[in-house]
C-alpha cells in the first residue's frame, strides 16, 4: 500500500537540492490538490488508477525494464 509519505519523501528530498528553495507548497487539502490532478493526468491517458490494490512486487524483464506489478491478490498488471 502506496501513502502520501512516499511523495511527501521525495518532495522532502527534493527540497533539499540546490534548486528547492524554488518549491512551494499546495494550499488546501492533499486529495484535491495533489492526488486528483495525478489521477485525471492518468486517466485522460488511457491509464488505470487502482485503489485498494496493494502491490507485491514489480516483476523486471532481461532488459531491465518493468515487465509486470504484481498485486497482493495475485494478479498482474502487464507494463507497456
């Protein structure tokens, strides 16, 4: 299961680059102001958001490149 302390991290760390002095931070509450945005981005994409699927594993090909998430449930979501 993915929480907003993963983005908070990395917003985190990038604050702390030579360039984060330039970060500013969202009024109003996350789901409105961050989330939402990151999930019409996806979907006027074609993407799928998945809530309630936490993932097991993301499965990487010979090439290295992601090939698969595996879900908790046992399903896969195939990468493109």
């Amino acid at each position: 299961r993915m929480s907003m302390a993963v983005v908070l991290t990395a917003m985190n760390r990038f604050i702390n680059e030579a360039d984060g002095s330039q970060t500013a931070f969202l009024d109003g509450g996350q789901p409105e102001r961050l989330c939402a945005p990151m999930v019409d981005h996806v979907l006027s994409r074609g993407g799928e958001v998945r809530l309630g699927a936490p993932l097991a594993a993301i499965e990487v090909g010979d090439d290295g490149q992601v090939a698969c998430l595996r879900l908790a449930d046992g399903s896969s979501v195939e990468a493109d």
